[in-house]
C-alpha cells in the first residue's frame, strides 16, 4: 500500500498526494546529483504529483504546466511566496520582492517597477554599453574559463549600473564572495549557524551586505544619479510613498543577486552551446554585424539569432529551476489534496522538456522559438524561466537587455570552442553552474 502526505475530508472527491517511503534528505540529494533521472523515476513510481518529507515540512512536487499554471496564477490566493522562500533564503534575502505576497507584494513591486521602466532600461543601457564593451575587448585568449569571465563582467555591470559606484577590486571580491556565501547557504543541509558551514557563513555575508549598503544610503538619498540605487531612494507610489532606508537595502541585495547570478548562468549556457554547435554561433556573429559595435536599445530586438539561442538556453537549463510556494490553507493542485502549511514545488527545469510541447526535448534546437513552430506556445506554463503570475521576474528585461549586449561584443570580438564530444558538467546544488566553469579555447577575430 503507498503511503499517502494527508488525507482528504472524507466524501471528497480529491486524491491523495502519494508519498516517497524513503528518507526525505536522501530524496533531495538524489534529485540534486541527477534532477532529470530523478524526475524521471518519480514521474513512473507515482505520476506528476507526489510528496516528500525533508528537513520537517512536507514537499508536493507537482510536475506539468497545467500543475503549474495552477499554483504560479493562484487564482484563490491559495500559495504564498514569503514562508515558501524564506525556509530556503529568508535569513539572507529578507523581504526582497520574491518574498513578499498579496497586497504588500503589489504595492512593492508597483514602486520597484519604477526602475525597469523603458526609459529607465535606456539610462542603464546607456551606462550598461561602453563599460561592457572595455572589459569584453580585455578578455583573456586561450584556454579560458569562461563562466569566472562572465561572472565577474555580470558582477562589474551590477556594481556600477546598479550601485553606480566605482570600487576598488578588493571591495569588490568582497561583496562577490558574500553574494556567493548567501546564494548557497540556501540550500545549507545544516540549516543552522554552525561555524564554518554554509548556514553560518550565508549569514555573516548578509551582515557584509547590509553594512555596505547602509553606508552609501544616505549619499543616494541626498543626490539622484541614474542608478539603481538612487532609483529606489527616490522612487514614489502614486500617494507619495516612498521605501524606508530598510526596504532599500532588502531590494538592492535581492536584486543585486539576482540580476548578476542569473545572468552569468544563461550567458554561459548560451556559451556553451554555441561552441558546441558552431553553426548557430556563426549565425548570431554574422547578425551581429549587422549593426554597428555598440548596440542601441532600439537594436536588441534586431538580435533575433540571439535571441532564440538564449530562449533555447533558458529552456535547456533555467537559472532559477523550481519555483516553490507555500499553502496558506487547505486547496488543491491537479485533482489532488494540499493540505495546509504544505510546500510545493513547480520544476521548470523538468517542465522546460515535457515532450508533450517540445520536440525531442533533450536536444539544442533554436528554431523550435520561430515564428512558424512556436514550441513554446503550446502552453502559457510550457516555458517559464522567469517565473509566472505576480511573481515573475520584474528585472527580466534587464536581464535579457545585459546579455545581448554582452554577447554581441563576445561575438564580434571572439571565436570560442569545446573538444568534439564535450558535454559541460552541472552541478544543481544551488543555482546551476558548470563545475569546470566551461573551459573553452578562446582566440580574438
């Protein structure tokens, strides 16, 4: 008989969620080390919906993009994003945007937007190209790890689009190294502050970021610069609210991580599939020179060689793989019972290859996003690597404007390639990265 996570009420006509009758941490270090095998043999033993226990909360994975569209449109306000993140990043991301809900997420995210606007994104871009186009140009050749180029490139654009400060490189290594300590101390098995482990260091590096922060605050607040950081010190809601000297410092160390992590992992992704398959890395040079060596805004969506090669990625491996949500009372996901105070999860990185919406999911193929397939369409959930609802990522069309841009002076300015057969090794422990860092051979054009 297979254990089930709760029952319904009796007289329902909803199902129990099947539960794994193994160890829920021996769960999750299995999924971690081989997500798609994992997937895979759960999807067989108990369909797209089953559950775990792991670390003392119960975790519904619910597989699909009807699963998803479900939870991520939250039509009954059923799923909360806060108490869901904050087990993972609570102590370390603290009531950034993704971990506010409901009517406080709405009047956030209202005032945040401010700094997304298309005006706004043309300062950036403004401020964004000649830097990117210097640093690309001075690019190592030869062997080359290209995910610890990007990284730090992603980095330098974060620093001074969004904090509009000019830092030597040792302050600079530093808030590196503590935006790395609070991204993987997430998902710490430890989860307390023993010394030396990821939990304890996650949350000395918050206090580093913090300090930062609430050092130059008083400066932005006293002088309107096109950055970031000004941005939100001066930004108003329609009443004239505006964010406390806290809520800033939350939004800029959520946003600062997000913006130059997630990144850095659909640059390299795109890397590396365009040294795998040099013809489409041809395709996006050639259309690259098409259109002078700095790009204008009004340019990016010209890019549309590009443009399909980072959707391809995005699909292949999103930056962010689950979207995890809390039950804030008892409701349902695809026929199934969720009892109150359950977490679930929305895989993207498994739905991205659902063949029911992608043809041969497994393989590398950018047309799949033209015009005349639209593999992608298939379902509003079928691609989904920025999130979906409320929640989806407010910094997207920054994100995508940063990496056209870089990856235009990349092309332009650089050939790269991979041995025949290499296939780059991903470790999903946190976000997912290469654990080589993708070595590539690098020469200049």
């Amino acid at each position: 008989m297979v254990a089930v996570l709760a029952q319904p009420e009796a007289g329902s006509d909803l199902k129990a969620v099947p539960l794994s009758d193994r160890n829920g941490v021996l769960e999750i270090l299995q999924m971690r080390r081989d997500p798609f095998g994992y997937s895979d043999r759960k999807r067989l033993q108990y369909g797209d919906v089953s559950g775990m226990n792991a670390f003392g909360v119960r975790i519904v994975t619910c597989m699909g993009a009807e699963a998803a569209n479900e939870i991520l449109m939250n039509k009954d306000r059923a799923f909360a994003n806060a108490p869901a993140w904050s087990y993972f990043i609570g102590p370390f991301f603290n009531r950034g945007i993704m971990l506010l809900d409901f009517e406080e997420h709405r009047n956030h995210r209202h005032i945040l937007q401010q700094a997304f606007t298309p005006k706004v994104l043309k300062g950036y871009m403004d401020e964004l190209q000649p830097m990117v186009a210097d640093r690309v140009s001075r690019f190592p050749t030869g062997r080359v790890k290209l995910f610890s180029e990007l990284k730090a490139l992603t980095l330098d654009v974060a620093l001074e689009v969004f904090l509009g400060l000019e830092l030597p490189q040792h302050e600079a290594d530093r808030l590196n190294k503590a935006f790395i300590e609070t991204v993987r101390a997430g998902v710490a098995y430890v989860r307390k502050p023993v010394p030396g482990g990821r939990w304890w260091k996650g949350v000395r590096s918050r206090k580093v970021l913090e300090d930062f922060f609430y050092e130059h605050i008083a400066a932005k607040r006293a002088n309107a610069t096109p950055d970031l950081f000004s941005v939100l010190c001066h930004a108003e809601g329609d009443d004239g609210e505006t964010f406390t000297d806290e809520d800033v410092v939350n939004h800029m160390i959520f946003v600062l991580m997000a913006a130059h992590d997630t990144s850095t992992i659909t640059m390299t992704q795109m890397a590396y599939w365009m040294a795998k398959y040099p013809e489409w890395q041809e395709k996006a040079r050639a259309q690259s020179f098409e259109f002078g060596p700095d790009l204008d805004y009004a340019d990016l969506s010209g890019l549309t060689v590009l443009d399909s090669i980072m959707k391809e990625s995005l699909r292949l491996c999103p930056p962010v793989p689950a979207q995890p949500r809390m039950a804030v009372k008892d409701t349902q996901v695809q026929g199934f019972f969720i009892p109150e105070g359950t977490m679930v999860s929305v895989p993207q990185l498994i739905n991205h290859r659902d063949p029911q919406y992608y043809t041969h999911p497994a393989m590398f193929d950018p047309e799949r996003f033209s015009a005349e397939r639209a593999e992608d369409k298939g379902h509003r959930m079928a691609w989904m690597p920025f999130g979906g609802g409320v929640h989806k990522c407010i910094g997207l069309y920054f994100g995508q404007m940063e990496i056209k841009t870089v990856m235009h002076h990349l092309l332009r300015g650089y050939e790269w390639s991979v041995p025949t057969g290499y296939q780059v090794p991903m470790d999903y422990s946190a976000l997912p990265v290469p654990k080589d860092k993708l070595p590539v051979q690098m020469r200049k054009r």
